[in-house]
C-alpha cells in the first residue's frame, strides 16, 4: 500500500493515506478474497480519498475503513469544478456505481492545499453519531395463528427470473419499485412475535425483524444452514426469501430511518439477498435504501440477509 502525507482532521492528525486504495478494491481487500492482498487485523485502519456522487452533487471525502468497518470522516471542500470533472470522466455507470476513485488533478490538488502543512480549514470533520435505533410504533401481537383474511401465498421456491419476468411479477403484485413500478402499494398486515420475530397475516410470513451481516453467496448459506441448525429463534426451516416475499416488504416511501420498510424492521440490512437468480447472469437483490430491485454478483461479497420462514 502506498501510504504518503498527513492530513489533519479535527484534533487527529492521519498519517496512512492510501493512494492506491479506491471504493471497488475494498471489498477485495477487506469482505473477499482476491484482487489485493487481503487485510484481516480488525484494528488495523486506512484512509482514502474518493468521490460520494450519491447526492444532488459530488463530494470529496475521506473514508476511514477496516475489517467490517468503514465511516467517511470528512468532506473535504475541493474545487466544485475540479470534483465535477473527475465525476464526468466517469462516463455512463451502472445506477449503484456512485462512489468513484480520485484522479490525478485531484490528488495533485489536495497534496499543493491541503496535505501537510496545507489549509486545514479545507476539511470539514463527521462526527459519528451513536443512536439507538427507533424500532417504530408497536404492533399488534402476534397470537399464533393465522387468520385467513386475504392470506396471499407468493411463491416461495428458488428459481431463475429474466429481467421481463420481474416487470411482470411488480405489475402482478403491486409492489413497489422506484424505477420500475413507483405507483406500486402491497398491503401488509403486520404483528409482533417477541423481540426478533415479525408476522406478514397478508403473506402468511414469518420474518426476521433484523438479519444478516454482509456477505458472499456461499458464506450467507452456511450461515442460514448453521442457524437452522442451532434452531435460531425456535425454528429450523428459516431461508432467504424469494423475489417475491422480499419485494413484499417493500414499501413506495421511505421512513424516518430513510429506507422503504416498515418501521418495526431494522435499517442495518439496507439491500437483500433472495433466492432469484437471474437470467442470464447473477443474482436479484432488494434495496430497501433506495426502493427498488437491482442485480449484481453475489460474491464480493454479496448482501445482507433477512431470513423468512412460511408458518
């Protein structure tokens, strides 16, 4: 790694800015294996720069990131210019490729302002914000069975879908999708079953109120295999859910944790696995954080998980 210069963000002074690291050698680097030399000291931490284009307009940033770790730090105030440029350079990219690597202007730029003995007030520090996460408003109780009313069963099975056979499945059921099916509005009927456990009456769905870490395809599995094993939560039959019983949850607006579920679900799963495969090539996930379906490897490293169960 080639590690140059200092910069100063608030009272801390970071001396190991990584030139070579950029947001698409990160997951090599720290959730998979290969591409780079893989780094496994929890405590050991780097820091890059790159470009957030995720809002109405681009940002420099300076990302902190380890093991199971990463936390933009500060937002440096280059040149709008200078930033819209290196964004332009990209050309057409995929809808979740908005995190670009610096070039060459920009890291001449920030080595002659801001580097060493540069202009500190150039960088804005980010705090960190511990908070405890609002569970939403309580739901009614689940009381162990179902009640029949409209139960809708989607199918379940794991199966290969084309990208036409996903347009006709949101049209089908309603659900919403941002790009796809914005006008979309699946009825939910949900309750609570203890701490960790929440009931769809509409689906007849058990579901995990929170989920999984971030991970491959075959690293979610064995995970799901060990949990059923150990009978995580009671049950033993837990899996990932199809295209259509994760969609189900979706809903059009975001709440005021910013992402499109109910409340009473937890925020730190923000994109799903499924257990849709896509024609001809990888693997369908939910994006609860921007309200819509997208396809991608499942490998490096994948998604997170939130597991269902049919009651």
């Amino acid at each position: 790694m080639g590690m140059f210069h200092k910069i100063k963000v608030g009272d801390k002074v970071i001396e190991s800015i990584d030139w070579e690291m950029t947001p698409e050698l990160t997951f090599g680097t720290y959730e998979s294996w290969g591409g780079r030399e893989r780094v496994r000291n929890n405590d050991e931490r780097i820091y890059y720069f790159f470009i957030d284009n995720w809002g109405e307009k681009p940002k420099l940033c300076l990302m902190e990131r380890a093991v199971k770790h990463a936390r933009i730090i500060a937002e440096i105030q280059a040149p709008t210019e200078l930033v819209s440029s290196c964004v332009d350079s990209q050309g057409e990219v995929a809808f979740y490729d908005r995190s670009f690597a610096i070039n060459d202007k920009i890291r001449t730029w920030l080595i002659d302002h801001v580097l060493d003995d540069g202009d500190s007030s150039l960088v804005t520090p980010l705090t960190e914000r511990a908070s405890h996460e609002d569970m939403g408003t309580k739901l009614p109780t689940w009381e162990g069975t179902l009640d029949g009313h409209e139960l809708i069963a989607l199918p379940s099975e794991a199966r290969e879908l084309s990208d036409d056979d996903v347009r006709e499945i949101l049209v089908t059921h309603d659900f919403a999708d941002g790009a796809l099916n914005p006008s979309g509005n699946f009825a939910n009927r949900l309750q609570q079953y203890g701490q960790h456990i929440i009931v769809d009456q509409r689906t007849g769905l058990m579901w995990q109120r929170g989920g999984l870490d971030i991970t491959s395809t075959r690293l979610m599995n064995k995970k799901i295999n060990d949990l059923n094993r150990q009978g995580h939560l009671g049950y033993h039959d837990w899996r990932l859910p199809s295209l259509e019983e994760a969609m189900s949850l979706m809903e059009s607006n975001a709440n005021d944790k910013d992402i499109h579920l109910n409340s009473n679900f937890s925020k730190e799963q923000p994109f799903i696995f499924t257990s849709a495969q896509r024609t001809p090539g990888g693997y369908w996930f939910v994006d609860y954080k921007h309200g819509r379906l997208f396809w991608s490897s499942g490998t490096i490293p994948g998604g997170f998980g939130r597991l269902c169960r049919t009651i």
